[in-house]
C-alpha cells in the first residue's frame, strides 16, 4: 500500500470529526490506550512544504507516550524520495528539529522548515533515506510543547518512523535518528532508548549536532543575581525552558522563581515562535526574569528528571557534532557530556567544526556524518 492511498486509519467513524488539518482532537476521545505509532489521521502535505527531491508527502497524527509513559499525540512529515525504492526499501532518517516554539503555529509541518533545514534535508534525501520528521508532543496537537522534555521528544522521534511504515510499504526498518540542537539532545535521548523502545524497528545509530546538553547546570547559575546579560536568543530559549518543564510536570511550581516580567514571557512562550520571541524580549536581560535562583528548592532536582542526557543504554554508534564558535550550546557543554559518556564505558564519534557556529555547524557536518550513516546501512 503506498503512503498517498493510505488515508486516514479510523479509530472510530464518529470520531473523525473531532480532528481538525492541525491535529487538534479531544484525546480522551481517540482511544489513547492505542499502540505507539497508531496513525489517527492522514493527509497529503503541500506541496510548499516538501523537500527538494520528494516524490510524495503526508502529514500524519499519531500515538506516542509522554516521558511518564501517558498516551500523547503528536503531528509530523513523511517525505519520500521520487523514484524506485531499492531493495528492502527505503532506509529512513527521522529528523529531530531544533527550537521553533512552543504554539501550534510553530510545527514544521505546517509552519515549514527554515531554509537551511530544508538544504540539510535535502542532502539527505539526495543521498537515497526518506525523511520523517515529527514535531513533537503538543506542536500541533493538545497541550503545551514539553521543550527539552528529552524523553518524550526520543518517543516521538520513534513512534514516527512507526506511523510512516504503517502507511507505506516502501519504508524500511532501518533507520537513524539526525537532529540539531534542541532535536540534537533529542537524538542523543534517542540513540539511549531506541532499540529498548522500538525492538520492532531496526535502530542502526544517531547524528547529533549542537546538542542541547548541561541545560539545568547552566540553569544553577541563573537568578536575580545573574550578570545583566542581554541575549534574545538565550532569553529565548530560557522563556521556552520555564513553560516545557511545566509542560513536561505540572506540578512544579514556577512563579516563586519569577518576577514579573518574567512570568509574562513565560506566559508568552506558550504562543510566539522562536523569531518573534527573540524579537519580543530585545533589550530584556537574564537577571530581569528572575525573583529567586533557580538553585532554590526543587526545580533544579524535577528539571534534571526531565532534560538530563541518559549515560546509559547506547548500543549502536553515535556522531556528535560541534561548532567550535557556538554560543548556543557551547563547546564546554558538549565536552562534559562526551566524558561523562566515555566515563560510562560508550565513546561516541566526535567532530569538532573551528570556525563554525550553532547554526553553520550542520552543513559542515555533512562530510563527515553522510559517510558515518553510510556506514551504520552497510
């Protein structure tokens, strides 16, 4: 059965109709007890959207877990490469993004993809992988995106290799996970969970750039007493980081931690995309959106539960790769997390980029990462 004739999978006739182009559903009314993977919805993606070297595209609704193992439905991108598949069909790459937001209005699959995504993607198609590409929990489906919820964002990664093969017969069940920043965390939380999660699939390894690692050590030294550093950027991802892990637990209490200002863009996370959010907080400084440190109380215990990289369960090779000129995700952070790896008996394949920053370090890595994943399919 081909992806384009697969439809839509009813759970329940009626049901249908509480699911909009978006995702959006009642959940409780979908049967959430339905297996990881579980196609809710079906639709061919425009055409605008798709990546150069499609052949045909869908955007699929689909049953994943939470990071506590709670039914959850996210939304994503099947692209699938014109031509013959080859033998054994199509070997996927499933593309873990990096920060866009948290609102629905944010997820690649409807939003789009920035122009460098979108090259990057390409390179990779040209290369003979079909890309899935999910947006995660929450991007276009109920609740608030869990941001850096790395669990919940590795399932699904995961469950949408599982939703695409469900609707095409010409996917392969080997696959990698690739991601960049925020989705470069994600696919190193993927490479720990993979072949536990999915022994269904045939996981043969993962590519991480600028992962996002050593966020709640950073977040130690944040409070009111932090230097008046004025970063959109980082104030940014910040804002995103307070509502993902209220997201992610809801029971943390973040408004002790918060001054005024602070909770307003808290609060604003939940709706601006990245480029609007770094517009929305120019002139802010860190030490404004606090009235506590972070140090305090809980938050720093619930956050490690959440964002904290596994050191254990990698069984199949992963390629890391860093911009020496980052200043998103630093060198230093990569660094530690690499030893605290290698500290645990894993050594992953590291490449560091001089010159390179947070965003230019995914083209650069392609020399050397196409052959890394040319390998893992031999």
């Amino acid at each position: 059965m081909s992806l384009r004739r697969a439809g839509i999978i009813v759970i329940a006739a009626a049901m249908l109709a509480v699911v909009s182009p978006m995702g959006h559903a009642v959940a409780d009314q979908l049967v959430p007890g339905a297996s990881p993977g579980t196609v809710v919805h079906s639709e061919p993606l425009p055409e605008q959207l798709w990546i150069e070297g499609t052949g045909e595209a869908r955007r699929l609704t689909y049953w994943t877990r939470t990071s506590e193992d709670q039914p959850a439905l996210s939304t994503g991108a099947v692209f699938i490469p014109a031509g013959t598949p080859p033998s054994g069909g199509w070997p996927v790459v499933s593309w873990e993004h990096g920060t866009v937001g948290l609102g629905d209005d944010c997820a690649p699959s409807t939003a789009g993809r920035s122009r460098n995504n979108q090259a990057y993607l390409a390179t990779w198609m040209r290369q003979g992988y079909a890309i899935v590409a999910t947006d995660y929990i929450g991007l276009g489906t109920p609740g608030t995106h869990a941001y850096l919820d790395g669990r919940a964002e590795a399932h699904a990664a995961i469950d949408m290799v599982r939703a695409a093969r469900a609707g095409d017969d010409s996917l392969s069940s080997k696959w990698v996970a690739i991601g960049q920043s925020q989705g470069g965390g994600a696919a190193v939380f993927t490479a720990s969970l993979a072949t536990g999660y999915a022994p269904d699939l045939d996981y043969r390894g993962a590519v991480a750039t600028g992962p996002a690692s050593g966020i709640v050590d950073v977040a130690t030294l944040l409070g009111p007493g932090t230097p008046p550093i004025e970063n959109p950027y980082l104030i940014a991802y910040i804002a995103y980081t307070i509502a993902g892990l209220k997201a992610a637990r809801p029971s943390v209490d973040m408004d002790p931690y918060l001054s005024p200002l602070g909770r307003e863009l808290a609060t604003a996370a939940h709706t601006l995309c990245f480029g609007p959010m770094a517009d929305r907080v120019q002139g802010v400084s860190i030490d404004e959106l606090f009235s506590r440190p972070l140090a305090d109380g809980d938050f720093i215990a619930t956050a490690r539960s959440v964002m904290d990289i596994p050191l254990t369960g990698y069984d199949r090779p992963l390629f890391i790769g860093q911009g020496a000129a980052d200043t998103d995700i630093p060198a230093p952070l990569t660094a530690k997390l690499v030893a605290d790896l290698v500290s645990r008996g894993f050594r992953p394949e590291v490449h560091i980029y001089p010159g390179e920053d947070h965003s230019t370090t995914v083209a650069a890595s392609l020399s050397d990462s196409i052959p890394f994943v040319a390998r893992l399919f031999a």
